[in-house]
C-alpha cells in the first residue's frame, strides 16, 4: 500500500510538472531530465501528505554540465555568506568573526568590532545581510546568539563596516526576540530586506519544552518570522493579531527552528526553511499573520520516536508546508538562482542541507515543488549557507569551513 501511496504522489507531481502558468516567468523554462525521487530511504512515519507532490517528488537532473569548485578550506565554521558589490564575499564565522574572502581564495584578517556572541550549541554569529545602500553607507547588518543575565536570546545587530575594512563602527543591537531562555539552541538565525526595505528575521522557539509552546504565542518572539525597520521598531503594514499582548513586530508565527529566508525573484514574497524534529523538515511560503503549525502540526516525530503532541498533520487555521522531507536533509541558509547561465536553474531554489550533505535544488512552478535535485553530494559536507555571488554564480559555506563556486563548466 505505501509503494502505491508514493506512485500515487509522484503521478499527481507529474502532472503538475506539465502544467503550464502565467503567473511565473519560468514556465517554460525546462527543469532538466526528470528522474525517481531522490529520496529512497523509508520514512520515519506514515504520515499522509496534504497533497501531491508535497514530499518525495519526482527528481530532476541538470543537463547543463556545471561544477562546483572549492575557493579556500580555512574558513572556522562559517554560518553566513552574502556577495558584496565588488565580487567578494562577506562570511559570517560561528565563533564571532566576520571575515572577507576574495573569489581567488584570500581570507582576509577577522574583522573586529561586534558585539560579544555566545557560541555554545548552536549559537554564535549566525546570518547577514547588507544594506540596499550598501555601496554609499556600508552598513550591515546580521543575527547572533546573546547571553543577557546568564541566558541566551536571538538578537540583531547593525553597524557600518570602515572604510578600511577592519571593524564594524557603532555597533548596536536593535531587537532581542524574548523572553530569554538558558537553552543553547534553535535561534533561527537568517537575516534579509524586504522588497519594502524593511528586515525580515526568522527566530527559532530555542528547542526546551519549557519554550516550545511560545511559537504560539503571539506575545513572544520565539519561533516567529518578525518584519522591523533599520533601526528595530515594528515595521508599517505588519499584520495585526487579536489576542491579548500581541507583538506588533511579529510577521508569522508558529515556527519550529527557521534557518533558511530567501525572497522569491517574481512575487518578492519570502520563503523559508526550517528544521524539523525527526521528520518534518519544511519550505514555507510565509504570508502576513499565518500560523505555521508548529507544535502543534507536524510531519515529524519526536527523537525518541513518540508522537509529538496528538500527532496530527492538518488543523484549521494553520498553513501546510510547501514541501516537506522525511526523513530530514536539515535545510539551512538559501536563495533563489536569478542568474543565466545555467537555464534550468532559473528561479529555482537552492537550500544548504546540513545532516543531508548537499545542496537541494527545488524547481518551483506556481508556489508548488514540481523537481527536486541533490548537489555535490559526493563533497560530503554540511552545507550552511547558500548565496548569489556579482558574478551571477552560486556561492556555498560548510561547516567544515569550505567555500564552493558553483557554476556553468
């Protein structure tokens, strides 16, 4: 019955591969030769999907031959990765370094001038972003994981790199997602500007038991998507939630541990990933004042392998993941290829897989995953973040401290 379950999925997929729309720009774009799933390894439940094509869809390979090559090996854990103008690339380190890496590989000197991070766990300087006006103020801006009174909260930070490029002048911090809590882990963690130039920043809802109920709770910043101005405050055009004490920074809500934003290139909306327990790994598309589900709907289990809360899928009033995995790939930083040299990626999206070792390619048509691929595979890294470089080329960190071009041969 499962293996029918699964033929059943992937038919409905492919259909949806031949559909046609004019809404997106890439709707002839082909995708490159369609395959099996790429996932072949059974699941950890036997949760039924919300409908075709929402996990294990069919795969897709990229006929234009491409290579993905590593530009230096010294990086210390690097979290983030953003393109400046010139070419170069601006690297978050977990540790609490920013550093320059040139395209040819130099590394240059940490750039000092931060706030202190706390790096236990899975904290530290986490993601970045520059400003539009970057090129005039040279500012920036990014995540980090803050000790206050001996506990640990998502906090953002702005400052203005110098002109030397040696520190960051007039640091300060703009928004900390409350409450605190002692827990080292799940801050989320990315960072980007909005089609409105306004800042959107996922926060995780930091793992503990004690915490993890206030992804639903409009009143904390925990497990939510917040939309704030350059300087912190609540953007205009927020959504507005009825209940009591509600946060007017607060975008969506209900998250699990968010690692991953990216603007979609043709409706500039904002997608997102997020780890899941074990199963549930998501993509969401995040509109204004949505609840995400989580914990209260999820399509994964517990560690331990006991259901979490009543173990169900679908509820009323909360969103259904865009795509799902089970088992998890881990999805972290990514972005949407806008580049042209190679076709079939054209606004697909790219997502570094941390336990999964590669880089997801999802082929995207009317909000829906229609294709799915695995990059780079056999470098057998963690990939953390992934990023359009100047130069139209995909850029890719890892934990192991690699930077990779990935481009047309």
């Amino acid at each position: 019955m499962k293996n029918l379950h699964y033929i059943a999925i992937i038919f409905g997929a492919l259909l949806a591969f031949t559909s046609c729309s004019n809404d997106d720009k890439n709707q002839d774009t082909d995708p490159g030769t369609v395959t099996n799933p790429v996932e072949t390894t059974a699941p950890n439940t036997t949760y039924t999907p919300a409908f075709a094509g929402q996990t294990r869809i069919n795969g897709v390979q990229t006929n234009t031959p491409f290579e993905g090559k590593v530009i230096t090996t010294t990086l210390s854990a690097p979290w983030g990765v953003k393109a400046l103008p010139d070419g170069r690339l601006l690297v978050t380190e977990k540790a609490g370094n920013f550093r320059i890496v040139k395209v040819t590989g130099e590394v240059s000197a940490p750039i000092t001038g931060i706030p202190a991070v706390n790096a236990a766990g899975q904290g530290g300087l986490l993601g970045l972003c520059l400003d539009p006006d970057f090129a005039t103020n040279r500012m920036i801006y990014w995540v980090f994981s803050e000790n206050t009174a001996g506990k640990n909260q998502t906090s953002v930070a702005k400052g203005k790199l110098s002109s030397n490029e040696t520190a960051i002048e007039g640091a300060t911090v703009i928004y900390r997602a409350n409450p605190a809590n002692a827990s080292t882990l799940h801050y989320g963690g990315r960072i980007l500007f909005d089609k409105s130039g306004n800042l959107v920043v996922s926060t995780g809802e930091r793992s503990v038991l004690e915490t993890r109920p206030l992804s639903q709770s409009v009143s904390t910043g925990l497990g939510k998507v917040v939309r704030i101005t350059k300087d912190g405050a609540a953007a205009s055009g927020n959504p507005t939630f009825t209940q009591t004490g509600a946060l007017p920074e607060l975008y969506s809500y209900g998250h699990r541990n968010p690692q991953g934003l990216a603007l979609h290139p043709v409706t500039g909306e904002v997608w997102l990933s997020e780890h899941g327990p074990r199963g549930g790994d998501e993509i969401n598309r995040v509109r204004a004042g949505l609840n995400y589900g989580w914990p209260t709907i999820t399509y994964g289990i517990e560690y331990s392998g006991e259901k979490i809360g009543d173990g169900i899928q679908k509820k009323d009033g909360m969103e259904q993941p865009v795509y799902y995995w089970d088992p998890v790939v881990s999805p972290s930083g990514m972005t949407f290829y806008t580049g042209n040299r190679v076709p079939e990626w054209e606004n697909n999206l790219f997502i570094g897989a941390l336990s999964g070792m590669h880089i997801v390619r999802l082929a995207i048509r009317d909000n829906k995953v229609i294709g799915e691929e695995r990059l780079l595979a056999s470098e057998n890294q963690r990939f953390r973040d992934v990023t359009q470089g100047a130069d139209g080329a995909l850029y890719a960190v890892t934990d192991g401290g690699r930077l990779y071009r990935i481009d047309k041969k």
